[in-house]
C-alpha cells in the first residue's frame, strides 16, 4: 500500500512518509521506502506522553499529533519546499506536540469481531493508545473536569509551555464520543489552562485521529511558532478538514 501510494502521488520531488511511532507501522513503512526509487525521508511522530516503552513500541507512541504534523508539513509542501525542509519542519512540529488519552470502551477490529480489550462499566483505561495499547493504569471513571485535568498536568509535565508560549489545543474523539461531550472535555481544558496562565491561540475540537467505534477523547497541545501558526492557519480542503478555503 505504501509502495502503490508514493509511486501515485510523487511529482519527482521525493516522499515524505509521516508514521506513528509502532513498531509494525515502522516496520511496513521501512519496506514500502526500500521498494520505491524515489528519493524518500520520514517522520516519526511520537507525541504521546502516557508511556515511553511498551509491547507495540520503543520510545513514545504517535496518537492525535500525528494530524498536526500532517496538515502543517502539508502546507509547507504546498509551497514548493524541498523534501529536506518538509522533514526538518515536521519533526521540529512533533517536538512541539504532546497528547494523552484515555477510553471507556474499546473497538473492535472487523477481522477480529471481538473487542480488543475488555473494560467493565464504571472504568476507563489511562493513557490508552490510539490502536487500544494499554495505557498508564486502568482505574474508576472519575467526572471530567478531573480526567480533564490528569491528561493536561501529564502533557504539561513534558510539553513544559510557559505563559509567553500561543498554544494549539486539540481535543480529539476516538470515534465513538459525542461532539457534546468533546466540547465538555474542551470546556473543562480551557478552564484548567486559564488557571495555569496558558494562552490558547488556536484550537480544535472533534473526531479526527478515531480508534473506530471506540469511544474516548484525547487532548493534544502545541506550541506555536511564526512558522507553525502560518500553516496551521493556511487553507486546508480534505473529507475532514476544511478552512480558509
């Protein structure tokens, strides 16, 4: 798929993989690089603060960030930047981006059909990974302003933003949570970041790094830059997102 997709879309200027930091991911991406002629570079996006080793990765896992880097690298190319200078904006974007979610369910892959784990009514899984990796623990459902705050003080523990910092917030659904309950979740994020002095310049909220039906939320922040702000804001027309157009 790989393979079929760069030899689509290149216009002999080279590809630029953006893959999420799993091993199997790295692994299918690292083959489809071999078997293409073009000149190619990736980036690995691991934005997500929950765990830094597991069974499905080394290092940090890639979950909602991955959309950041994708739409402002996107721009850039859009401009005609070389491929060295599309790579070298994209990991200095996934530097800039820390995420954290937790789920209440889990989904179901169709060739599986059944859940890929199981959790009982009153609990949810920390930390969770966008594929349903285990996250931090698994505990009580606690209201949302209190889940709210424990995904935040976790991404501003790594993100570390100071209060000069213009911040992206991007609260994002796994696919299964209600835009109402998204914006619960946004609500209770901009209330904690006030407190902490923390501007928020820029945000987003809705279903757009999904886990199938799994239902979920993730928070992602993003310090923004000239540069960053400049292709976050430039106009994007895709099935998903729609601005400036």
């Amino acid at each position: 798929q790989m393979e079929a997709a760069a030899n689509e879309v290149h216009k002999n200027k080279g590809i630029l993989f953006i893959v999420k930091n799993y091993s199997g991911d790295i692994m299918n991406f690292e083959m489809g690089a071999d078997m293409i002629e073009h000149e190619n570079q990736t980036i690995i996006v691991n934005d997500d603060v929950a765990v830094e080793d597991s069974t499905f990765t080394t290092g940090r896992r890639g979950v909602a960030g991955t959309m950041i880097v994708e739409k402002t690298v996107g721009s850039l190319a859009e401009t005609g930047a070389s491929l060295k200078d599309c790579k070298i904006f994209g990991d200095h974007v996934n530097k800039m981006t820390a995420s954290m979610g937790v789920a209440f369910t889990s989904c179901t892959v169709p060739a599986a059909g059944k859940p890929t784990f199981e959790l009982s009514n009153d609990e949810m899984e920390f930390g969770v990974g966008i594929h349903g990796e285990p996250g931090r623990r698994r505990e009580k459902i606690k209201s949302a302003q209190e889940i709210t705050n424990e995904l935040l003080n976790a991404i501003i523990e790594d993100l570390k933003p100071e209060s000069k910092d213009e911040i992206l917030l991007f609260v994002n659904g796994m696919g299964g949570t209600p835009l109402s309950e998204l914006y619960l979740v946004y609500d209770n994020a901009i209330k904690m970041l006030d407190n902490k002095k923390i501007k928020i310049a820029r945000s987003l909220v809705g279903n757009y790094c999904t886990s199938l039906e799994m239902q979920g939320a993730s928070i992602t922040l993003t310090k923004l830059d000239t540069e960053l702000l400049k292709h976050w804001d430039s106009a994007v027309h895709t099935a998903a997102m729609r601005w400036g157009m």
